[in-house]
C-alpha cells in the first residue's frame, strides 16, 4: 500500500503542535487503509531534537540535515518535496495550514501536479479516493471536497481539527537519513530575524477575567466603554484580530492563534463573531460567556453561555449594577 | 515600482443567514450584498502607499462578470492607474483554474510585485496567490504584514502564529499575499468611484486567452455544502438586560472570580 508523508513543521528547534496532530490522524488513517506513516524532517542540527520527538509518532522519519534548513524557506522545502514526491508517489501528503504551509503546500501542487485542498477539518478515505471537509463562509458553513484523480494528493490541516489524545501509545520509528540533493537551486529568500509581537503593558495570559471585545464594538471611541467595564468588574481588557487590524488596540490585548493562547477562568467575548483563528486562542478558558447581536455566530457554539443583544445594552446594564 | 494587485468581489456573510441553494453545491446568492474580499482590500492600498512612494503603475485585475468590476472601479478609486476583468463565461472555477488564468494575463505585464489577499472570505482557501507566484515563476511569502522594498529585493514581514513575526530578505520580483491590518485602507467615497469610471478598465473573455484544458480543468469539486454539525452549543440567557446582567454577573462569581 501507498504512504502518508507528513512534513514536519518545528519552529527554533521545537516541534510545532501542528505536526503532532497531523501525525496523529495520518496514523489513524493509516491504521485503517494499511498505509506506511512517513515523516518527513528538513532541519539543521536541531534535527536532534526533533526526529526523536517525531519518531515516536510516525514509522519511518526521513531526514534531510543541512545548514540551508536552519530556518524555515518555502523554496527548498518545494524543491526537496517535490522530488521526494516523484520518487516515493506517496498517496497522501499532510502539511499545516499555518503561515509557512500556506506558502508551501501551493507551491508543491503546482511543482508536483498533485492536487491540493487546504484548511481540511477532516479527511475521508473511500474506495482508495480521498475527500476532505473544510469550511467555507469564515465557519458558517461546512463543504465535502472531492479531488480530481492522482495518483497522490496534498492536504492542508487546519491546527487544532484533529486533538492528540494525552494517552499516546509510543512506536519506534525508524530514522532514515538522507543526502540533500545536490543540485538544488539558489533561493532568493534570506532569514533575518524573528520578532516578539505580544509583548506590551498587559498579559492577557495571566488575567482570571478576560473582558474581550471583537468587530461588534464598532467604533474606536466605543472601546473606552468596554475598557471601563473591564475596570469596574476587576478584569483584563482583550480583544479579537479585527480591533487590531483596526488599531484601535495595540497587538499584545489580541487572542487567538496569531495573538495568545489565554486561560482565564472566564472569558467574556462581546461583539466577537468567534472565526477559528480566535476559539483556537480560549480552548483554555474555563468559562466562556458570549454576546453578539448574530444568533448564528459561531462564538455560540464553543460558548458555555450566550446572550443575543446589542453588547452596549448588556454593557451599560452591568455598569449599572457595580 | 509596477504592482499588480489581484481583488475579488465577495458575499458579505457576517449577520447574515446563509441559506443553502437546491443542488447543495453552494448558497442563494441573489439576497446578499456584495463587497471588496477584506484581505484584498488591504493589498490595494499596501500596492497604493508602495506606488506614492516609489512611483510606478497599479494594475488591478479580477476575474468575473460585470457586476464584479464594481471591485476594479473601487481599487481604481484608491488610487490603481488601470484595471483587468477576465470573463471567465459559465467555467467552472477553483483555486488552481483561477491561479492559472491570473499567470496568463499577468504574465503579459511588467511587474515587480505582485500582491493578493491572504484568502477569499466566501471559500477560505489560502491558495490562489502562491499557485500563482510559481505558474509566474517568481519568489514568494504569505501572510505579509510588512514590506520594505530596497533596489532588487524587499524586506518583508510575516506573521507567524504564536504572537511572532519572521523577517527576511526576498529578491524582486515577488508576489506577496497580503494579511489584513499591515495598514490602514483609505475611504473611498462614492464621488471618487464616479471619477474612476475614466480609467481604464478592459475586459478579456477566459477563451482568449489560450489556456490549455487541462489549465482550466479544477483540481478539487465542492460534492456537498452543509451546516456546521450540531454541538452542544451555548446556554442563552434570555430577559431584559437587567436580568441579563443579573445573571451574567451570578455567572462569573460562581467561577470564582471575585467582582
């Protein structure tokens, strides 16, 4: 039978959460459908730490060590993948859909002519052909995707679709290393640095009260009642990416995937339509209580409670009672 | 600086109940408003700010009929000195068919950078823009939320998950994908639009264009839209607001959380 590769994402020497919940359901495809899991590693020394980490998820992990890997550049890992695709014809290829496999997973499926379905919340396996499951509408509504036929096929995961279990049982996988090939290409990308963008005067990590506020709150004058809210109730100010995007708060008050993951014991969302980016962001919230005017917003249905109503309403009714 | 900024006209879906069409392959379109794809919106003023600074031209060009050229005249109103509609007729379209067309007209073009939006907001696909960059053949990064160009190449900016960012270096020309709050789009008011209509807007039908079948042959076919799958979803709270926020309140305490 055919092979499930998994392209391994890690970040300054770590395995990302990604790559871990993609190995976990390729296992569980594979298990089902007799197919070979294959990770696949590209990565300077920090190889070390990684492949040990990947090798107890995945039966066989390929290895291409080279300094050129020391950080992450969509050109050399299309140009590595393609040829390894052409060589090995895995039946399915999983990469994330994070900010790197979208620059990646395109690249491939043109390099590769596999086709290419991203952001899958789920993948089906039926008389040899794969389909997947991905939303549409910012969540508000699901497609089943069918590809045209291959002989492989490429898959973006969305992070946090398919949750590793903490009672993993461990196997032993074993580690091929590979030469790079030689010839590869020049890149006209070069790393310069990383940079911390969620560090500011507030940490919202740390609040047992969240009072966040999203898109609903309309105007940037309105924030000011919010933050008043927040004051009086003893809580933290927080908010979801479109406040950001709008600049009516600096960047460290953001929650969800490219802001902070919070745990507060609870989150009050009030005008935050509750897009994947940002639920991804409370998982660790004890509570969740939401407004929104949209009794169809998705935030109502990760939330513990709900209140359909303009948020100025629930707002200044609270400000009354403290 | 040449720019090509590539825009697309999208459902607005936010407070709006989305009602699935017959065949199950897509919603009723014919009650909902139309607007600029949000993401895209910022590629047109980051290709606008890039041209006041280093002069040039901005090309904007999408695909679609001629209620869609409503997003062309909106990007010529920011500032785009010129725009292109593909027709594309009755083709069937995914992100591999739409990438494909785009290379073909842009590849005509003289450009330095090309940009698009991250992702559309009605299919969420995060494809489009990278398929392109390599049917173009030129370097790439998504989810750019800074660009410095300098001579050849460009510092660009790109935002990681995790509250970090990555910068690098990429030689010119490129195309980016554009995330959304790298910078603040300008108003665009319905007298600037009206004056638009003077630029150039030519319109090209998808057969012109040469593409092969298996160019305009889609990868992957939507089988079945459906709603989300039931959760056990939230408890609503229900009464006057005072009651609400009774209960709100009642609510928080309980958790423990001293107010």
């Amino acid at each position: 039978m055919g092979e499930i590769l998994v392209v391994v994402e890690h970040r300054q020497g770590e395995v990302r959460e990604i790559s871990k919940e993609m190995l976990f359901k390729a296992g569980e495809i594979c298990r089902n459908a007799s197919h070979e899991l294959v990770a696949v590693v590209l990565a300077d020394n920090a190889a070390d730490n990684i492949v040990p980490e990947v090798a107890k998820m995945a039966e066989r992990v390929l290895v291409f060590q080279d300094d050129r890997f020391n950080n992450f550049d969509s050109h050399l890992y299309r140009e590595v993948l393609a040829r390894l695709v052409r060589e090995r014809n895995p039946f399915l290829t999983l990469m994330g859909h994070t900010s790197w496999g979208m620059d990646l997973a395109p690249a491939l499926s043109i390099k590769s002519g596999y086709p290419l379905a991203t952001d899958c919340v789920d993948i089906v396996i039926e008389d040899g052909r794969p389909s997947v499951v991905r939303q549409i509408y910012s969540g508000k509504l699901f497609s089943r995707v069918s590809f045209r036929e291959s002989t492989g096929y490429l898959i973006t995961v969305r992070p946090g679709a398919f949750l590793v279990p903490e009672e993993q049982p461990e196997v032993e996988g074993k580690t091929e290393l590979h030469e790079l090939y030689p010839d590869m290409a020049e890149t006209g990308k070069e790393f310069l640095e990383f940079v911390d963008t969620g560090a500011g005067d507030v940490d919202i990590t740390q609040a047992d009260l969240l009072v966040s506020v999203g898109r609903g709150v309309g105007e940037e004058e309105n924030i000011a009642d919010v933050q008043e809210l927040a004051d009086v109730m003893g809580g933290t100010l927080s908010c979801s990416r479109p406040v950001v995007d709008k600049n009516w708060l600096p960047k460290y008050h953001q929650v969800g995937t490219s802001g902070k993951s919070v745990k507060p014991k609870v989150y009050f969302a009030l005008g935050i339509s509750g897009a994947f980016q940002h639920v991804a962001g409370i998982a660790g919230a004890g509570t969740v209580i939401a407004v929104n005017k949209d009794p169809k917003a998705p935030i109502f249905r990760v939330a513990d409670y709900g209140v359909v109503a303009d948020l100025f309403n629930v707002v200044s009714a609270l400000k009354e009672k403290l | 600086m040449n720019i090509v900024v590539c825009v697309k006209r999208v459902p607005m879906t936010q407070e709006v109940d989305l009602i699935i069409d017959e065949g199950k392959k897509g919603v009723r379109e014919d009650e909902l408003a139309y607007v600029i794809n949000d993401w895209d919106n910022y590629a047109i003023e980051e290709a606008v700010l890039l041209q006041e600074k280093f002069g040039g031209t901005v090309t904007a060009v999408t695909i679609g009929d001629e209620e869609d050229e409503e997003v062309l005249r909106r990007a010529l109103a920011m500032g785009a000195d010129k725009s292109v509609r593909v027709d594309p007729g009755d083709r069937e379209l995914d992100g591999f068919v739409v990438s494909g067309i785009l290379a073909k007209v842009i590849r005509d073009l003289e450009f330095d950078l090309v940009l698009t939006g991250v992702q559309a907001d009605d299919d969420n696909l995060g494809m489009v823009g990278i398929m392109l960059a390599e049917k173009l053949e030129v370097g790439h990064a998504s989810v750019v939320v800074g660009v410095e160009p300098d001579g050849d190449s460009a510092r660009v900016k790109v935002e990681l998950e995790g509250g970090m960012d990555e910068v690098s270096n990429l030689r010119l020309p490129a195309l980016l994908t554009v995330q959304t709050g790298i910078n603040e789009p300008r108003y665009v008011s319905i007298m600037g639009i009206r004056k638009a209509r003077k630029k150039e807007l030519n319109v090209v039908g998808v057969e012109e264009l040469g593409l092969s079948e298996e160019e305009l042959t889609p990868m992957t076919r939507i089988e079945e839209v459906f709603l989300p799958p039931e959760t056990d979803g939230a408890e609503m709270i229900e009464g006057d607001s005072s009651a609400v926020a009774e209960q709100i309140l009642r609510i928080i305490r309980e958790k423990g959380v001293g107010i």
